[in-house]
C-alpha cells in the first residue's frame, strides 16, 4: 500500500470529519447512519494509519469500510451532502491508489443488475464489513442473509438455502479457507457458489482457496461494479447447475417409472434397452441367432374347467409367477403369456453366446420348480399341475411390434412356428429340444435321452429332437 497516498487519507479525514460530525447532528435518517458510520471508520484508519503498526488485513478492513460508506453517500441524491462531493471524490480516488484498486467511480454509469429471488450469505467477523455488503447487495433485490464467523456460517448453511457464499479468508475461529473446504467436501452444498474475499493478495494463497474449491477471489477494497458482475456469473452457473439437477430428477423419475411399469410385463434386458437406447422403442427389428423356449400346463383346460374364477387366476398367477422369475434369473426374455403358455427367448436383445445352455438351465430349473408349485396348490384345495417345454435354437426376426400406439417387444418367424410344434409333442414334465439346439450344447454338461422324430404340422421335413433328461454340472 502506497504510505503517501495514506498519509493524504489521514489529512483529507481530519478535514471531513467536523463536517460530518456537523451533518450528522442535524440529521435523523437512513444517511445520518451512514454519515455517522464513514465518520467512524475514517477515525479509526486515521487512528491505525497514525500508528503505523497495523496489521495489513486490520488496515484494508478499515480502508474497505471508509470507502464504502463514501461511495455510498456518493450515490445520494440529497443535497445536504453537496459539501462533501469534492472531499469524498478526493478520498475515494486517494483509497483506489494507496489500494492499487479500481475506483467505482468510473464505473458508476453502469446499471445495477439485480438476482430477484437469489439468496446471497455475507461471511465477515467485521460489522462494518457486513453491513457495507449488505446494503450494496440489497440493492440488487436479492435476500441477505449474515454470519460473523465461520461456524455461524456453517450453521447457517445447514439450515438455509442459499444461492451463493460471500466469504472472507480471515476469520478468528474457523476461518474462510476452512469453511470454504467444508462447503466443497458436503454433497449437498458442493454446488454452491463461494466467493473469497480478502486483503490478502498473496499468490500462493489464492492458488489454495481455488484448488479448495472457490469460484472467485476478490481483493479488498472490493469494487462495488467487479463484484456485481462476479456474483452474476456465480449465480447464473448455480441456476444452470440446478436446472440440470432438476433434469436428472426428471430423468430418474421416468427411469423409475419404466422399471416399474414395463418391468412387470417384460425382461429387464429389454427395460435396459429401453433406458439406454430410446430409439429402440421405434417400430422394426432386426434378425437375431437365438433359442426359443415355449412352455405350457397340460390338459390345463380339463383341470380347471370346473374351478370358479378366483382358483383359476390363483393357480395361473402362482404357476406364471414363478416361471418368469426362473425365466429373468437365467436372462430369458418373456415375449408373452398366451392363457397357461408361456413364450421366452435368449440371446435378445442382449446378445449372448451362450444363449442355448441358458435356456437349457433355466427348463431344467423350471421342472424342478413343479413340486413346489404342485405342494402349494395341494395346501390351496389346488389340482397338481404337468408341464412340458419345448427349446428351438434359430434366428428370428427380434423387434418392436405393432403400431405407434401401441407395440411390445417380440419375435417372429419360421423358428417361433417350429418351437410350438415341438411343444405340441412334449410330454409331461419333459424338456424337448430340437436338432439345432442340441448341436449348440456343450454335450458334456446334459444328458439328452434317446432323439426321435415328429412330423409336424405344416413343415414337410421330419423333425429330429431329443429330450433332455439332466445336467452334469452348473454351467
């Protein structure tokens, strides 16, 4: 700081201050305060300036403070203070240059820009420091909101939300840097904008606040016009910031909304397309190597045709229930229930080379599955239940189906009419597998029985398939 531009400070605030002293008792109104307050704050760095041995940050506190207020009764608009332009002139541009700061003066056409609905809290153990902020920012029509010392700053944030942080470094307690670092380590106020304020212009410590987090390092004596403009771009990054907040929100909530919508009627394979793909709910499909599994309950009409309604759902919903859980545990990917049928496949959409051992597993697993089944329907007045499952491994045309309004995921052709062929043929409790399925097999972990042949309705050739009658490992 320059000494001889204090020392014309000291002797220009010795002159000002009969004259404020004079305006101030004959006054009784907002600018009295203000007079009164620049009053004070000129006796004081006078007082330190004399002295000469204040500490540096004590003795930009106080310069921040003097020409603040001036600036201040520089704006007015009242005539009484008509004696004090030319002094207060003088003593702003003096500060500027002790200060090597910009003077707000030559920016003083420049209009005020406002933060409507911001809420902006002001981090100063200095009174003086707190109320200049204060009053600069409230005329930007935003809500202040205080705090003395690191830990009421803390405390506040915990309890309000706030749109930016004004922060000064040096503070007895927790200081700035501290309160700075605990904002930036919490998840609920990392996003918060923090700007550091302070009269020290040591590099190494401003390179520290901004790896720490701050978003801005401003010098005092703060200029009125830098700072304006630095909370503006700090609010308008806050306002993008929560604005895409909002949009994950969204996004999440749609995605919740089709996990738990769709996820009742389809795989999680095809949800996960859904999610990650959006075009893949677009109408078409494409041709996809796969194995087919078509299940359903033997004579089931016979068995329930004398149940009243409520058994039968009862029946189906338990059967259907646990089946499809088999079926998604295994990574099947249920195309529909046609009445106690059920039709699934592997390999779509989610590819997997594997899809035949898979399918393989998850029938052996689904046979097991009967006793239980048949155990609770016993327990239930229920009638004991037989299923047969057919696998077919081929391509087949995987897609979206149906029209804009309205579409499912599904698989069609040749392949789909063999697999209901095959089924037709399966006997009771029995895995039947086509040709095709077998040759894709890794031939050492099932145990096939004895191939035969069926000629199917509606396909010329006979049809070689085998019956799988158990497993040799886990695989």
């Amino acid at each position: 700081m320059s000494k001889q531009a204090l020392r014309k400070v000291s002797q220009l605030g010795k002159r000002l201050i009969p004259t404020l002293t004079g305006l101030h008792t004959s006054r009784s109104d907002d600018l009295s305060e203000d007079i009164v307050s620049l009053k004070d704050a000129m006796e004081r760095l006078n007082t330190m300036i004399e002295s000469n041995d204040a500490n540096q940050h004590d003795m930009l506190n106080s310069i921040a403070a003097v020409k603040g207020y001036a600036e201040m009764l520089l704006e007015s608009e009242d005539e009484v203070i008509a004696p004090l332009v030319k002094g207060l002139t003088e003593m702003t541009a003096l500060l500027s240059t002790a200060t090597k700061a910009p003077s707000n003066a030559a920016t003083s056409n420049r209009s005020t820009e406002t933060f409507e609905d911001c809420t902006i809290l002001i981090v100063d153990d200095m009174p003086e420091n707190l109320d200049l902020m204060s009053r600069l920012l409230r005329k930007m029509d935003c809500t202040i909101v205080t705090a003395n010392s690191g830990d009421a700053a803390l405390a506040t944030l915990a309890t309000t939300r706030v749109d930016l942080v004004l922060l000064d470094l040096v503070m007895p307690g927790t200081d700035g840097r501290e309160v700075l670092a605990r904002i930036k380590s919490d998840e609920d106020l990392r996003a918060i904008p923090v700007i550091m304020i302070s009269g020290r212009q040591d590099m190494d410590q401003i390179i520290d606040c901004i790896q720490v987090g701050a978003d801005d390092y401003l010098l005092k004596p703060v200029n009125a016009v830098l700072l304006t403009a630095r909370i503006k771009s700090g609010i308008e990054r806050k306002r993008w910031h929560d604005k895409e907040a909002s949009y994950r929100e969204q996004l999440e909530k749609r995605e919740q909304f089709i996990r738990q919508t769709f996820g009742r009627y389809i795989s999680d394979a095809i949800v996960e397309e859904i999610l990650e793909k959006p075009e893949g709910l677009k109408l078409g499909g494409d041709l996809r190597h796969v194995t087919l599994m078509m299940s359903d309950i033997r004579s089931f009409t016979t068995l329930v045709e004398h149940l009243p309604p409520e058994q039968v759902m009862a029946l189906l919903n338990r059967y259907l229930g646990k089946m499809t859980d088999i079926i998604l545990h295994h990574g099947g990917t249920i195309d529909e229930f046609l009445g106690d049928a059920v039709l699934a496949a592997f390999g779509a959409p989610s590819v997997s080379a594997d899809h035949a051992t898979k399918a393989v597993n998850c029938a052996i697993q689904m046979q097991e599955a009967m006793a239980e089944i048949n155990a609770e329907n016993i327990a239930d007045g229920l009638p004991i239940i037989e299923m047969a499952i057919a696998l077919n491994t081929g391509e087949v045309v995987a897609g979206n189906i149906g029209s804009e309004r309205r579409s499912k995921y599904g698989f069609v052709g040749h392949q789909v009419n063999l697999t209901s062929r095959i089924e037709d043929d399966a006997r009771p409790h029995e895995i039947l597998i086509s040709e095709q399925t077998y040759r894709a097999l890794n031939g050492d972990h099932f145990v096939a029985g004895e191939s035969r042949t069926i000629k199917a309705k509606g396909i010329e050739e006979l049809l070689t398939v085998y019956p799988i009658v158990g497993s040799t490992s886990n695989a």
